[in-house]
C-alpha cells in the first residue's frame, strides 16, 4: 500500500497544482480514490509488469541453468568415484542380465518386466544426494524408464554392451578437458528424452542427440571434471529443433 499511496499522492499533487499554478495547495486530499486515479494507477502497474516480467523470467531461467550444471558437476565426480574404484575404468552405460529382464545402466537400474526403477545404476549410487537428478529445464516425453534429460557418452566412453564394446579406461582418455562425459539430452520433435549420448558418426546419433534448452545452449561435464555450456549446435536439423551434436566431427566425444 505505502507505493499505491505515494503514486496517488502524486497524482493528487499533480492535479492541485493543475488548479493553482504557483500556489501550494492548503487543502486535504480526498479520502476516496476517483476513477481517474484508479485508471492511472492501473496503467503505471501495467507497464511496470511490463518491464519487470522479461527480468524475472530471464532470472528464473538463469538459476535453473545454474541448478543443472550443479548437478552435472555431482555426475561428472560420481563417475571419477566411479572409475577410481574400478581401476580406472569408465562406468558401463548399460548392461544386461542373461535374461534381459534386468538393465543397469548409468544412472538406473530397471525391471523391464515389471516396468519399474529397482535402484540407482553405476554411477547413480555415486550421486551424492543419492538420487540422480533431473535437469530443471527438461520437459521431454519418456517411453518405459525413467529420464532425467541427461545422458551419457556411450559411443566412446561407457561402451555397448550388446555389441561387446567394453568401457573405456580413464588412461585412454588423451584430451580429458575437450572430451564429453554427460550432457543435455533429447532428440526428436515433440523433444523426447534417452540416456545415452551419440556421436555424430555413430548410426544411433539422431535418437543421441544433445538439447540445447538452455538459451540456446546445452550443459556439459567433461572427463576433466570441469562444466560449461556449449553455444552452438551441429548437425541441427528444422525437423529436430534444439537438439544437434556438440561438434561436427566427434572430436568432442572421442578419446583422442
């Protein structure tokens, strides 16, 4: 009330020296407000919503950006765990059960027969809050497990366990700074999410893709540990809109 006060106050001042150009006005204001007033208090709120709406949207998108690389940051230190207890070798990205009734894959562990999340995966049971988290920002479709619009580097780094590609090992990774670990996923229009990250040379790529939700850009941990958003998209296709590849070659996902 103190601000609609002060702008009726001055409005009232405005309106007394209207009617006595040079003098100070002596008399009280009214107690009621007039509909004149009223209008003009609306317009000025109207057009301080206006202007402050963009700000706070644009601060609200900044923290959850902010909240997502914090939780790539807690997946890129759980898969160093990870790795440091199994003699440097990388975090499978997924592996079956004899059967294939029972997936474990990086981030859970799924019954596929019963549809349901029986547990955290390899490096999920890392995470220091002890759960994976989603990315504030991810609103994609899901189809029969969990997602938490991240997903993994699995064409060089945690390798295809149907295919009998093992993991890779941490000594074979030669650039760690410019080498991607987990980033910002979907792929497909409406977006749709999946776990697991595709180099642009790999026949999977196109459901592998990485969103770039974030402004435009797309979070990223890297095998060094640090984080950072990636700007521009390769590979972007009209038909798949906000998802591309974080290189045009797979400079940004090989061991090289």
């Amino acid at each position: 009330m103190g601000t609609l006060s002060w702008i009726m106050g001055s409005v009232r001042g405005a309106k007394a020296d209207g009617l006595r150009p040079g003098r100070e006005s002596t008399t009280l204001a009214p107690s009621g407000f007039t509909l004149v007033e009223l209008l003009v208090v609306v317009a000025i709120l109207a057009v301080l919503a206006a202007v402050l709406m963009p700000v706070f949207a644009s601060a609200r998108g900044a923290a959850r950006g902010a909240a997502c690389l914090s939780n790539l940051r807690q997946l890129g230190l759980a898969w160093t765990l990870y790795a440091t207890d199994a003699d440097d070798t990388a975090a499978p990205s997924y592996r079956y059960d004899p059967t294939f009734r029972y997936e474990t894959a990086w981030d859970f562990a799924f019954d596929w027969a019963e549809r349901r999340v029986t547990g955290l995966g390899f490096v999920g049971a890392y995470v220091r809050s002890g759960e994976v988290q989603s990315c504030p920002d991810f609103r994609g479709e899901a189809w029969g497990r969990p997602y938490s619009g991240y997903a993994y580097n699995a064409t060089y780094i945690g390798g295809e366990d149907l295919t009998g590609v093992p993991p890779a090992s941490v000594g074979q990774i030669a650039d760690p700074s410019g080498t991607a670990l987990f980033a910002d996923a979907g792929y497909g229009a409406p977006i749709r999410g999946h776990n697991f990250l595709r180099a642009p040379s790999d026949p999977l790529f196109v459901a592998g893709t990485v969103h770039f939700r974030h402004s435009g850009g797309a979070n990223v941990v890297w095998a060094d540990g640090h984080s950072s958003r990636a700007r521009r998209a390769f590979h972007a296709a009209t038909d798949r809109p906000g998802t591309g590849a974080l290189s045009a070659d797979d400079s940004a996902y090989d061991l090289d």
